[in-house]
C-alpha cells in the first residue's frame, strides 16, 4: 500500500507525529533518487529530450553527469541515507 | 600505470588502426598463451562520465564488428600487466577460453520496444469501450466527486494497459525468438515499456534478423517505437562462473 | 530518431543503431565480466542537487496519473479512437474470444463504480481489436533480475 494510506492507517501519535511524516516523505524521496531503475529512466528521458530538441546539448550533459554521480553512488552499496 | 581493461580476446585479435579508449590513451593487448585482454593506461580509478563510459563502450563495439570479445564491466582497473596475466588470463583460463568457444561467430543484438504514451493509451480506449464510457461519464462529475472514481478508472487503465502490454511484448519476443541462439530479458522500467531483450544472433543471421525488427517496427508504429541496438559483444551472456551455457 | 531504417520494395528494413548513453549504462555497469577486487570507479565530484521532496505515492498517485493521461487525450467526437482500422488477419471471432474476458470484467467494474445502467453494451462485441492478440503469458516487470532462455540450436 502506498506511502500516504500507510501513514494514514497507523496509530497517531499527535505529539510527534507531524515531524515523524516528515521524515517518512524525506526518506522516501531518497530512497526515490538513489533507486537505480529510476536513474536509468531518467537517463533514458534525458536521451528523448535531447532527440526531440527539448533541452540543448549542454543541459542534457549537465542531467546525465548528475544522474551519473547517482548511479556510482547508489551502485557502492545502496543510498548514502539508507 | 594501471591498466583499465576492456574485454579479453583470443591472441590473434586484430585491433582497428588507431583503437582509443578512455582518456583518449591507445588499446593494446596483454597476452597469455592464445588468450589476449584488451587493456589502455588508465588513472588508479576512471571516472564515470559520459565519456568514460562511451568510450568504454565503443572499444567493444569496433572490435566486436570482426571478432569475439568477452565484454569486462566498467571500470576494472588492475595495476599491472602481471596482474592483468595472472588474476585474469591464466586464474580464469577455462571459463574464458569456453565462452570464446561457445560464442564464436555470435553478436548480440538487443530490442527494446517502447509505447508511446499517449497513443498506447488511445489504444487502450479503442479496445475496451467500456473504458471509453467510463471517461465519458467521469468527465461529467464533478472534479471534487470525482477523485475516488478518477483513481478507480485509473487502476482500470493500467491493468488493461499492463494486459495489452504483455500480449503484444509476447508476440513480438516470438517472431524474434527463432531467428536467435539466446535471448535475455531486461528490465521493463514502466508500463509503456513492453520489450527489453538481448538476442545473441549468428553473425550470418544478421541480415534476417534485421529484417524482422523491421517488420515489427512497421507492425507496432502506431503504437510504439522500437530501439534497435547492436552488434555489441554479448554483454548479458556471459559470466565467469562456469555453468551450462543459454543454448545447447 | 535514433533508428535509421531503409524503406526496400517489400520490407522495412530496420539497421541497428548507435547506443546513446542511456543504452550504455544499462549494459556496461552491470553486466560484463567481473573481478570485484577490480572493480575502481570513483565519483566524479559533482555538487548534488538538494532534494526536491516531491514523492511517488504507489497506489493512489499513479492511478491518478493514468486517469489524468487518459482524459486528456485528444480524441474524436464520435468516440472512436480515430486509428485507422487495419486491414489484416484479424479472425474475429478468435479475437472475440480472447479479448472478451478482459471486456466482460471493465464492464463489471463500471457497472460498480458508477452505480446501475446500460443496453448501450451490446455494441461492444462487434468492434474486433486492431491487432492479433497472442496467447496471454506472465511477464515480470522491473523487479525481476533477467534471465537467460535456453533453447535448441539453431537449425
């Protein structure tokens, strides 16, 4: 089940409970961007918008250089946050 | 210096005039009794940008258009030629000398078909009027009511898409299928992707294999858009743990 | 388009392509011979972006996503997809037998979500699909590790 209704369901605890979700979202968006198969369509979108003249050559060396720091990253041995 | 290696070879490889890698540096052979690694002085540890990788990738392509190359992943960097000898050619000898073998005279050929989104979808509508009813009516309601529905018809959606999908992937891997010695799926990163495989394919067998993806880009062109990669050397069939090999 | 293909009298012939750095990436980190003692490949040193806390939320989020791609579609007042019919060798009935299954539960499912109503399903069995469909087979998707298929030589 997704991230929200998980939250949603479990047990609230008022005091601590919007910093605990905060973390949660923190988290997950990590986990999100060190997760190598979204790295590798990211790279293949990159690859698009430069065939369909969408971002210019510069712009999409800037994305896969960035992706590609990921990726070594993620490959060491999950994300850094993890 | 160390030593970045590319792939190994049988001993009697002839490199393309000129062959760079990374960094631009030449790429020569280290040798050992019949076998050869392909090797280019390299930095303690290459980097991993465009490049680099490109660059990598390149030196197996031009080499694999005449011969078969067993593919190093990127980034094996070894400090040495002694090292390159010993903990590579000679500590793997069998394994490497039974792949060169069984892959003599193969290339691999990979097919990735891809839908496009907003055609698949309209496809998708096409097939299943029921669906195309239920966007009717969603786009009568509401937008505040609507939001469960939206989901639920979304969920629709997919699964007739996911459906769609694996038929049509199905079909395309069986008209693929017999003109190849192996095939290896690859990962499918989102709904719209419905094929992603690596063919090894006799090097005679090129032409008819060509002609094939060809039919089915023609077949599939309203819907998707096939990417056709290759000769590359056979990346996703080999390993240096022994075992029974894809084909027989 | 990175595909180049020649149109020759009686086929389209489709050359392979140069891989772009998408394609290269998929194969060469991988996949490939290893030695993991080997294996050196540093960073390049580039400055991160900061997150951007925008998640993916896997069951409602997507299905929202779907919904929204679908109903924007451009499509013609008649309510055809406006595609072109195939001439081809679509035998209907064999095509009506294997899509009707997933017809029959859409049209359960409608009948769920909105509550009552419709004659107007008939029509539904007559359209035939545009393409042949194959026999209905399992796939796995991203999660699976890919895998080798055996088969005879090659005759």
């Amino acid at each position: 089940m997704g991230l929200i209704s998980a939250i949603l369901t479990a047990p609230l605890a008022p005091v601590k409970g919007v910093v605990w979700v905060a973390e949660q979202v923190h988290d997950q968006a990590m986990r999100e961007l060190y997760d190598p198969e979204s790295i590798q369509r990211a790279l293949d979108e990159v690859q698009l918008d430069r065939e369909l003249g969408r971002i210019d050559e510069e712009e999409a060396d800037r994305r896969e250089d960035e992706l590609l720091e990921r990726l070594i990253e993620a490959n060491r041995g999950g994300d850094p946050y993890g | 210096m160390p030593l970045h290696v590319y792939g190994v070879t049988r001993a009697d490889v002839v490199l393309p005039d000129g062959l760079q890698g990374l960094y631009d540096a030449p790429v020569t052979t280290v040798a050992d009794d019949g076998l050869a690694a392909l090797v280019s002085e390299c930095p303690e540890a290459p980097t991993a940008r465009r490049a680099e990788l490109m660059a990598h990738a390149r030196v197996l392509e031009q080499v694999v258009e005449a011969q078969t190359v067993l593919p190093m992943q990127f980034g094996m960097c070894m400090p040495d030629e002694p090292t390159v000898r010993h903990d590579l050619l000679v500590a793997h000898r069998p394994r490497l000398g039974t792949l060169l073998s069984e892959l003599d005279g193969t290339v691999q050929l990979t097919v990735k078909v891809v839908y496009r989104e907003d055609d698949a979808l309209r496809e998708v509508l096409h097939r299943s009027p029921p669906l195309l009813r239920m966007r009717e009516r969603l786009a009568s309601i509401p937008a505040d009511a609507a939001h469960f529905k939206q989901a639920e018809f979304g969920q629709e959606v997919a699964a007739e898409l996911e459906r769609m999908g694996s038929r049509d992937g199905t079909e395309i891997l069986g008209a693929l299928a017999p003109l190849c010695l192996a095939h290896a799926e690859g990962k499918l990163l989102s709904p719209y992707h419905i094929l992603n495989t690596a063919f090894l394919v006799r090097r005679e067998a090129r032409t008819r294999f060509d002609e094939a993806v060809g039919a089915i880009a023609e077949q599939w062109n309203e819907v998707g858009t096939v990417r056709y990669l290759g000769p590359q050397p056979p990346y996703s069939f080999v390993d240096l743990e022994a075992g029974d090999p894809a084909w027989a | 388009m990175t595909v180049s293909a020649t149109q020759s009298p009686n086929r389209y012939v489709e050359r392979p392509a140069p891989s772009s750095l998408a394609d290269v990436v998929e194969v060469i980190l991988d996949k490939g011979l290893v030695i993991d003692i080997y294996v050196r490949v540093s960073l390049v040193g580039i400055e991160l972006l900061t997150i951007d806390a925008r998640i993916v939320v896997a069951s409602v989020d997507t299905y929202l996503r779907f919904a929204e791609a679908v109903n924007r579609l451009d499509l013609k007042d008649d309510g055809t997809s406006g595609l072109p019919e195939l001439m081809g060798d679509i035998t209907e009935s064999g095509a009506k037998g294997k899509t009707s299954g997933a017809l029959e539960g859409v049209k359960d499912k409608a009948s769920e979500i909105f509550g009552s109503d419709d004659d107007e399903d008939d029509e539904d069995e007559k359209r035939p699909p545009k393409r042949r469909p194959s026999s209905s087979s399992t796939r796995k998707r991203s999660s699976s590790s890919s895998s080798r298929t055996r088969k005879k030589a090659e005759s």
